[in-house]
C-alpha cells in the first residue's frame, strides 16, 4: 500500500509503515468534559474518524483510542459553581458528547479511557520518571525536568532557548526552572483528589495522555492524532514524559487538523462567536455537517458561516439526488448489453482516483470532488434511453462504497409522519412520568437521528423538524 501522512514531527509527507502488520495503533486526544463540545473539536472528531475508517476500508485493523479529560480546573470550577460533583458533571457530558459526535457520524472508539479510571498508571509513570532523574517532588506538586529531555521541542521546533525566554513561575509554584511543568498537582481545599506517594492530590493535564497511550497501546504507536493547537505544550510534553519513562520513539507519526474560523474570526468565546455542536445538530442535517468539515483537507483551516453550511447542503444534495435516481431507475433497467463496458471503466477508474486522493495524506477535498465525478457520469447515464441493472448496480455500489468511507450515507431515513412523532412524544412525557428516564432518553435520541428536534417548554413539549 501507498498511504502518504503528513508527519508533524518531520514537516513532511511519509509512506506509512506500521509497527506491526495491516494494524494501526492510533490514539487520539479526546475533549475536556465540562460542557458540550464546540465544532473546533467536531473537527478533530470527524477528521480521525475518516482516517479510522479509510485504514479500515485500506484492509487494516485500527485500534482507536480517544481519551476523556474527566478531571482538571475547568471540571473543577464548573462543579464549584454547579454545585455538582465532578464525576456527575463529567457522565453527563461524555454522554452529551457521544451522542453529537454520533450524530455527525463518528464511530465510537475501540477504547475510550477517562482519567478518573487511570489513576493507579498515571501514578505509576510519575513515578517511573521520579526514579529516572526526569522528576522531582516539590511541596506536594511533581514537576517534569524539561532541560533532562534533550529533543524537547522537536515536534514544535522551537529551540530551548526560545522557550527559556518565555517561560515564567508562577506564584505558589516550587519550579526548579521555569521550563518545568507539572505532573501531579498538591491539592486544594474543595477539590476532587486522589492519594499519592506524594500527598493528596490530582494529576496535571498533560500526563493523561501518556498514560493512558502506554495502557492501552504500548510504548511506541503509530499515529497520535489531534487539534493543531494542542501541538505544544501538550503533544510536546508528552514526547517528552513518554520517551523518557520508556526509552522508546512515542508515536512514528503526529497528525494535527487546522483551525475553524466563524465568519473569517478565529472562534474564541471572547468575541461571542462560539459555535456548539450540539446546537448544530439540531438545527442541520448532521451528514451536511460532516460533508462540510470534510470539504476542506483536513491541515488547512476551515471557515464557517451559515451561508456556507447552504452551500454545502446544495453540494451534498446533488450526490444524493444521483444515488436516489439510480435506485428509482432500477427498475426499469434492462439486463446488462456488451456495449456498456465504457461505463464499467468509467466507474472502475473512478474508485481508483477517489483511493489515490485518499492514500495522498487523506485528502478529503480531492476525494469529495471524485464523488462529483461520479455524480456527473451517473447522471449522464441516466439519460439514455435504456438504463441496465449491471450497471446501475455498479453506480449505485460505487457511490455507498465511496461515500461510506468518508462516514456520508447517501440513503435518507424514512421521513416519519407527524402522528408518528406525536405518539412518540406522548410516550416519552408517559416514560419520563414513569420515571422511565432511559427510555425517554431513547425516544429523544430516535428523533434527533431521524432530524426532529424537541424543545421541553412550560406549555410541553414542542417539535421541528431540523
């Protein structure tokens, strides 16, 4: 295979070589679960899904990891002001979070790990590294020597000196070198902790990663994967933690997806342009979302508007009105005739453009416009006179094959009626008066799937369609 990734570490595009053969060790860092996720980690979300899958359909075998941060200040301070506990908080928007990604399209991970759940191995690596000279105990806190690891910066490229001189101590801090940063954190009045060699206390953000990384996959994986903002300090603080306490290359290959952009503004909730993507679901198609984000190759940044999503939608449409036509005209096609064969290479050559996009560092974009390839062939064949189920067959299973890669299903569910959502509503206020909260929830999930959106309100429940 010819697979080509663009490696963050070396700033350039590689073949990829796995460690171990047609199998992908992959891991992916997930959200910080204090809220409901904006589309800046939809993207990430959507992005390595598709590459998930696009190894899968390639014949490999992926073991796909995407943690939970379910502790850290943002929990914390949300509980605080909540009045909620940290690990209620954190179920109720791990849920959140699996049923918007869901929505959009998202394969659940092989294992997705939490923190909370992995401390005995966060506690252990600190540990490892504290034995190795990397570490030290300072007033309850564990920092990481930075000047130990002598690539530090390698994956950002930035020199330790350039480093040096931005780096400060901050106050309450017991820092051997402003370069430092923590591993375990002493703790606080009111906070959520856990029992250490070192005191009680709770772990810094960017050991999670490595930990868990090392549980779960080993000590060196194939592709780490997540938001190009997380490439320092985060992703290079955790080569640094990993190749110290392992002696081994973490990850062989680093990828980073850009940016999103509302309106042309980088999104930030100081300007008041923070998108929710769970708000998004409900008010678009999820599969002209996930059409969307993957419009644009995935280290590139994205800008979003409203009027963009619309043209999307017209985009996404097109293909899918070409794959409904096929179907229509099946049945009336006739049994296949030899001077179809063109067509046949057509389709054939088709798929073979949409791999070569793909094996080029996933190109999305390319491989979108392969299926507007298709759907002009297609659509030039469907207006001959006679149609033949050969071929048909071949357009039809080409377009799904294509399409499902990249996680876009073509077939649109059946619309339901409107007494048909009226009776499952009046099932759900009977479940929740039930107190039946599973089932409600169900019921919640099977019309969000089905594009109908609920809106409790002190009159009752009200509905749309998104």
């Amino acid at each position: 295979m010819s697979i080509k990734v663009f490696n963050t570490l070396t700033r350039a595009k590689e073949l990829f070589h796995p460690l171990e053969e047609n199998k992908v060790k992959m891991y992916v860092c997930g959200p910080t679960v204090y809220n409901y996720i904006h589309i800046g980690n939809a993207r990430p979300a959507i992005v390595f899904d598709t590459v998930r899958k696009y190894f899968e359909y390639r014949g490999y075998e992926v073991n796909y990891v995407l943690n939970f941060t379910d502790v850290d200040d943002k929990l914390i301070k949300a509980a605080n002001e909540l009045g909620e506990e940290v690990p209620d908080i954190a179920n109720r928007f791990i849920q959140a979070y699996k049923e918007d990604v869901g929505a959009l399209g998202v394969q659940e991970a092989v294992h997705h790990p939490r923190v909370t759940e992995n401390m005995e191995e966060i506690i252990q690596f600190i540990e490892g590294l504290i034995e190795k000279g990397f570490a030290y105990e300072s007033g309850g806190d564990v920092y990481f020597r930075t000047r130990s690891f002598n690539e530090y910066g390698k994956l950002s490229h930035q020199s330790i000196d350039e480093l040096r001189s931005g780096a400060r101590i901050e106050a309450g801090e017991k820092k051997e070198d402003p370069l430092d940063f923590t591993l375990w954190k002493e703790a606080k009045e009111a906070e959520i902790t856990w029992e250490s060699p070192w005191g009680k206390g709770r772990p810094g953000w960017h050991i999670e990663c490595s930990a868990m990384a090392k549980k779960y996959l080993g000590d060196t994986i194939d592709i780490h994967a997540g938001g190009q903002d997380l490439t320092f300090p985060h992703h290079e603080n955790e080569i640094a933690q990993s190749e110290a306490n392992n002696g081994e290359s973490f990850a062989r290959y680093w990828m980073h997806n850009g940016y999103i952009n509302i309106e042309n503004e980088k999104m930030s909730k100081s300007l008041g342009n923070f998108v929710l993507a769970h708000d998004l679901v409900q008010k678009h198609d999820p599969q002209v979302i996930r059409f969307f984000m993957l419009s644009v190759h995935y280290r590139h940044p994205i800008n979003f508007s409203d009027e963009l999503l619309a043209g999307a939608k017209s985009s996404f449409e097109r293909i899918r009105n070409a794959f409904e036509n096929l179907q229509h005209r099946r049945e009336t096609s006739l049994n296949l005739s030899e001077d179809n064969d063109q067509w046949l290479n057509e389709i054939t050559m088709q798929k073979q453009q949409f791999i070569s996009e793909m094996d080029d560092d996933f190109n999305t974009a390319n491989a979108i416009s392969v299926l507007f390839d298709l759907t002009k062939s297609a659509n030039l064949y469907l207006q001959g006179d006679q149609t033949h189920t050969d071929v048909i067959d071949q357009f039809t299973e080409a377009f799904a094959e294509l399409a499902g890669v990249l996680g876009l299903r073509l077939k649109q569910e059946d619309e339901l009626l409107d007494e048909e959502v009226d009776s499952l509503i009046e099932e759900r206020k009977q479940a929740r008066k039930d107190r039946n909260f599973a089932r409600a929830d169900e019921i919640r999930d099977e019309l969000k799937a089905r594009n109908i959106v609920l809106e409790d309100t002190a009159q009752g429940t009200r509905w749309k369609r998104g």
